[in-house]
C-alpha cells in the first residue's frame, strides 16, 4: 500500500478552502485515497464532509495512503506514490499562500 506523510500547513486546517482545494487534488488524481491522523481511523479523501470533520488542524502530520486493491499492477504502485507526493506538496504549501 503506497503512503506518504505529511504535515497541514494552512493556518486554519484543512477547514474550507484548503480542505476544498485538497479534495478537489485528490479527485483528480483517480485514486481512492485516505487520509489519517494519530488517533483516527483514515477517511476517503475525496470527501469533503469527511476531510472536514475529522479535524486536521494546523500542524497535524497525517498519512496519505492509497489502498493495494485499487491499484492494477507495479505501474499503478508508482502512479499512486507519485500522487501521493504531489498531494502531500499540496498540504505542506498551502500555509504559504
């Protein structure tokens, strides 16, 4: 199962537009992503009630991981990692905007 950690970086969280702008990374990507903290069980990533609800403030590192089962092969191993990194940078830079 590919994963990647990484740390919100939006001073409010992933609440609202960041949590909106993440979403909307992840759709794209085609993946079924989740997204985790310490404490929680991961949720779909592409759901923005379910992002926002599991409160990710400020500073949490969270886990981004794409499940074995959708995934076709070494090729999708590689394309779900490189997704994950792209959405990780995402996170990791939305506190600069």
């Amino acid at each position: 199962m590919p994963m990647h950690k990484a740390v919100v970086s939006a001073s409010i969280g992933l609440h609202a537009r960041p949590a909106a702008e993440f979403v909307r990374a992840v759709t794209a990507t085609g993946l079924a992503v989740t997204i985790r903290k310490a404490g929680i069980q991961g949720v779909d990533a592409r759901s923005l009630l379910e992002v926002m609800t599991a409160d990710f403030p400020f500073g949490c590192e969270v886990e981004l991981a794409v499940p074995d089962s959708a995934l076709s092969g070494p090729s999708g191993q590689v394309a779900a990692a490189e997704a994950l990194q792209m959405l990780a940078a995402l996170l990791e830079s939305q506190g600069a905007a």
